[in-house]
C-alpha cells in the first residue's frame, strides 16, 4: 500500500484542502455525527471490557460470589452487543460515506473536464487526465475506507485506553509513560525512513511498467531484430534495481515493527514484575493487575497503527490538491450569461470581421481576417501546413474564441450563442470519424437526444448505408468497440457523416473526409458527403485537389490570410498562389495514381505557395 498509494510530491496548505473537502461533504453532517457517535460508543465499550473483568475477579472470583460473577458476565455480553452493534454501524457509515464521495467528487470532475476548451486539452496529457480520474480518486478511497477509520479509531483509543491506565492505577500508568518518548520517537523514524524508502520503490516501479509497456507495444520490433535475448537482460537489471529498493522498504518495516513488539513486551514486563509484587504486598488488587494488563496491550496497538496509516493520508491529501487543481481549472470558453437563440429556420450565412488569433498571445495564426460567407455555398478552403485552415475552421466551431474580432451566424455572434443552440446548428466532421464503445445506435444519434429509429433510418438511407447496416449481426444495436475497431476507416466515416445528417445542420465543417480511404470506399464516402452538403452552408478544408474542384468557391490561406478567394475555374486560370500549386501537384509523381489519386494538397504545394513549414503553427494546427 505504501508503495501504491504514498505520494512523493509536496503538499501544500494540507488545512485548507481538508477544510475543503469537509466543505463539499456538507450534506454527510448527519450521517458523519452518527458515525462518530457510533465510533464513541464502540471505543467505550471496548474500554469498558477490562473494567467489568476487574469487578468479576476482585469482587467474584477471589470471594467466590457468584451472583457477582454471573453479573459480571450479563453486563460484559452487552458490552460486546453494544460493541458489535456500534463497530458495525461506523463501518458501514464510514464506508458509504466515502464511497459517496468518491462517487460525486469523480462525477463532478468527469463532468467540469468535459466542459474544458481544447485549449486546456492541447496542453493536457490525456494520461494524466486518466491518473486524476483512477490512479488519483484510488488512492482516495483507500484512505477514505481503511485510512479514515483506522485514524478516528486509534486516536479515540490511545486517548480512553490512556485515561483507563491512570483510572486503573496511576503508578503503573506513569511507568509505562516513561516509553512513551521511545515509542514516539520509533513511530517518527519509522514515518520519515518508510517515506523515503518506498519513494524510491515507487520510482522503480514506473522503471518496471514502462518497460513492461515499451516492450509488449513494441514486440514486433523485439522480434523481428531477434532481439529478445538482449531486452531480457534489460529487464532484467530493472528488475534488479527494483527488487533492491523493494528490499530497503521491507526493511524498514522489518526493523519497525519488531521494535515496537519489544517495547510492548517490556512494558508487559515492567507491569507484570512491578504490579505482581504490589498485588503481592496488597497494594494492587488481582483484577486491576489484570485489567491493567489488558489496556497496556491495546495502548501499543493503535500508536503502531496511526504510524501505519501516516503514509496513506499523505497520498490522499496530495490526490486531493491534484484533483482540486483540476477542479479550478477554468475553461477559456464560456457559455453567455443569457444566451441568445438562433431562429427555428437558420439561413446558415457567416460573416467573419477582424479576425485574429494565436494559441499563443504573442504567436498569431490569423491576423484581421474578413469574410462572408452566403447560405447555401460550399466553400473549400485550401494551403500548406501551418497556414491557418484548421485554426479557422476550429474557430468557425468555436472550439477556441479569437483575441479580437467576432464570427456571426444570421448576425448573431459565436459567443452570445448557447453550446446546445451552436452544436445544433454547427456540425463538425473530422478526417477520421470517433466511435465510442457502444451500440451503433447510440453512435448515430450521439449528436441529439430521444433521436427515434425510424430518424436514424432514414439517415440511414440517405447516407447509403441502410443496406449494410441491415446486414449488421444485430442492426442498429451492433456493439462497436473502442474507438470503433471492429469497422474499417471507411465505414467509421460513413457513420461519422450519417450521425451529422441526423442532426440535420444548416451548417457543416468538414476535414477531408476522403483523403485516407482506397478509391472504392472513397466513392461511397463522396457518395454520402453530397447528401450532407447539399443545401447547406459546408466549410471545407481540402486536401485533395479533387474537392477544390467540386466546391462553389476555394479559399487559399497563407500566414494566416487568405490570399486568394474565388471559384475554382478563375483562381486555377489566373496565375495565383492555386495556379501554381496545381503545376505542382500536376507535375509531381503523384499524379501516376490517376485523377482520383494524387499528392495531398498540403504536401505538394508548400513549395508552391512559397510557405515555409513553421514550427509553431505546425505545433498550433496540432493542438485539437
């Protein structure tokens, strides 16, 4: 657990994060006041064991009473009711409670992290999204099942078992005080040893399961090169390095416990030697010493306990600040205070005024832009690498927001518009369409809800996929798997363009949907994007020569600027940026594949449009 769940990252203002977290579990006062009633209860219940045992042997026993016997017995059955009820009680609410928590605090970041802006997601490693949302609450509710339980329990013993010492007998009490500051001091190095040591296990154990990963992902590679000799080696001294850092943490726990045994078997003794002679000379009665004996037995056990704990409420509370972190990480694109709502009937005309914008303030992609764009038009929007098409067109889905300017639909701006309102109007189409591991069903309406079957049918049909969906084992409710593997890329697109004409939006973005397919699914595809685009207003950025042809207007942006805008028949006769790109697609060796083949519009006119590949946009363009 130490090695799973520890932490060996700083905490700061642990107070606050605990303040906080009490603050979000407001609504568990009650259910916690009974579970600390219950904790009480069970705590003096089992601190009253060893009293009633001292009344049954010295008022008892030694004077052979057995109604006082028999009494004895009757009230401790009810204590060990009492405390069997209560134990039970607690845990049953301590667990609730935290998995409760747990529950809500990962509902509430799954649903705050689907809000964020690409932006966030740009600059945000999906594995440690995943780690905030598994590793993270898992470290969380072991703390909230075994840790928080394990502290309230132990420090409600040491403080009763402490006071029952003295009531017992306060010179006995004061011997065993005098090891107080040795089993202080143990639990404190054992605390800061154990820290380090399994600090640096943890460290080994990511050695471990990276290489693990490296080499199963590229098992191929291993075998192919016959190198599966030379990476056993490899592994084999992490292994090493492992199981020697392993080591220095068992021994820590080796040279811990033991101690603490010992000092309770000389505290056991001291008791034994000291209070056996006073029960001897009458100064102690029998049932005291034994009573006494007892408490001193349960005095070490919740110390050792609390010492065993300090390193799971370490890795809670540094789980805790990450995830809060999380938490207050505020999107870059809000929704309007009262958001405006487009007409029943959207025309699907855009204007764009002043645009500019960079993912980076002082890095502009586009800079002053000015376009219409009428309702109705397919305008395909063309350039090399790094010139701003994607950007313009993720800024048309108000996926980002510019710095200054604005986009309008029917003269209502992006940002006055509510999300539902814009992603009804707006459909965005990527190159490769994602499927979610679910039904086809639910793949298909993902974009709407209570979309009815007989709807998703006829997108079917009109898509020219009913046919092959019929053929489907179960239809409609054929499983997919993840992210759609059991489909070819083809059919993963045909689904993608059938789930935006289920929408139905007067206004689609589209990314070549085309440009990674084999000629016949292509035509299936193409097939299927002229029953999307027809009568509505279609962004599209082109890749292929092939989809400028077929567009009312092309667009070509160079440093975030279109320089050239008009249909393709007058920009391809003039002796423009698209001119020449077309002299260099045509003459290139790409053109042997056929009209329907071809070098990618990006590659083979980069040189054309005299654009050099830029870093910083290729790393901007990159960023969705």
């Amino acid at each position: 657990m130490y090695a799973r769940y520890g932490t060996d990252d700083p905490i700061p203002e642990r107070l606050n994060l605990i303040r906080r977290a009490a603050g979000s579990a407001r609504y568990m006062a009650l259910p916690a006041l009974g579970a600390a009633v219950a904790a009480v209860v069970a705590t003096l219940s089992r601190v009253a064991g060893p009293l009633v045992i001292r009344e049954g042997v010295d008022g008892g026993i030694i004077p052979q009473d057995t109604s006082v016997i028999t009494m004895a017995a009757l009230v401790f059955a009810g204590i060990v009711v009492a405390q069997y009820v209560s134990t039970r009680i607690t845990l049953y609410t301590v667990a609730w409670m935290g998995e409760r928590f747990m529950m809500d605090l990962r509902t509430r970041i799954y649903a705050h992290v689907l809000r964020l802006d690409m932006a966030f997601f740009g600059r945000t490693k999906t594995g440690v999204l995943v780690s905030r949302l598994t590793s993270d609450i898992e470290s969380l509710q072991v703390f909230a099942s075994e840790g928080a339980l394990a502290v309230v329990g132990s420090t409600l013993m040491v403080v009763t078992v402490s006071v029952a010492l003295f009531v017992v007998d306060p010179l006995l009490a004061g011997l065993v005080m005098l090891l107080m500051p040795l089993l202080l001091f143990a639990s404190y190095r054992f605390g800061r040893n154990s820290a380090k040591a399994y600090r640096e296990w943890r460290g080994e154990i990511a050695k471990v399961l990276a290489a693990l990963s490296e080499n199963i992902s590229g098992v191929r590679e291993v075998q192919a090169n016959a190198q599966e000799h030379r990476q056993e080696e490899r592994f084999s001294e992490i292994e090493k390095a492992y199981y020697q850092k392993a080591m220095n943490a068992a021994k820590t726990v080796v040279d811990y416990f033991p101690r603490m045994d010992a000092l309770r078997a000389v505290g056991l003794a001291m008791v034994l030697f000291i209070g056996g002679n006073r029960v001897l000379d009458g100064e102690l009665t029998l049932g005291s010493l034994i009573a006494f004996l007892l408490y001193l037995n349960w005095f070490f056990e919740p110390i050792v306990q609390l010492a065993n704990v300090y390193n799971l409420l370490q890795g809670a509370l540094a789980a805790l600040y990450k995830l809060y972190g999380l938490v207050d990480e505020q999107p870059a694109i809000e929704e309007a205070a009262e958001p405006r709502q487009l007409p029943s009937h959207v025309a699907g005309n855009i204007e764009v005024r002043g645009l500019t914008f960079g993912y980076d303030a002082e890095e502009q992609v586009i800079t002053d832009m000015n376009l219409s764009l009428r309702a109705g038009q397919r305008v395909a929007v063309v350039g090399s690498t790094g010139s701003g098409k994607s950007t313009l067109v993720k800024l048309l889905a108000r996926f980002y927001d510019p710095q200054t300017g604005f986009i309008t639909i029917d003269e209502v701006d992006l940002r006055d518009l509510s999300f539902d309102n814009l992603r009804r109007s707006v459909a965005m189409v990527p190159q490769e369409g994602f499927l979610f591991e679910d039904s086809l069903r639910f793949n298909l309406a993902f974009g709407g809800e209570e979309i009815s079957d007989d709807k998703l049918w006829e997108a079917c049909r009109a898509a020219g996929i009913a046919e092959w969906v019929e053929s489907l084992p179960e239809g409609l409710d054929t499983p997919m798997r993840e992210r759609g593997n059991r489909l070819s890329s083809g059919e993963r697109q045909l689904v993608a363009l059938t789930r935006a004409l289920v929408v139905d939006p007067p206004i689609v973005i589209l990314d070549e949907a085309t440009s990674n397919l084999d000629p016949e699914t292509e035509s299936q595809v193409e097939t299927a994007l002229e029953t999307l685009l027809a009568d509505r207003t279609s962004i599209v950025v082109a890749h292929r020569l092939q989809t400028a042809r077929r567009a009312d207007r092309v667009l070509v942006m160079q440093d975030g600027q279109v320089v050239e805008d008009g249909s393709y028949e007058d920009l391809a006769g003039s002796d423009g940026p698209l001119a020449a790109l077309i002299r260099t697609w045509e003459n290139s060796e790409g053109l042997k594949s056929g009209p329907r083949g071809g070098r990618p519009i990006e590659s083979a006119g980069i040189e054309a449009l005299g654009v050099g590949v830029d870093g910083e946009h290729l790393a901007a363009d990159a960023t969705s």
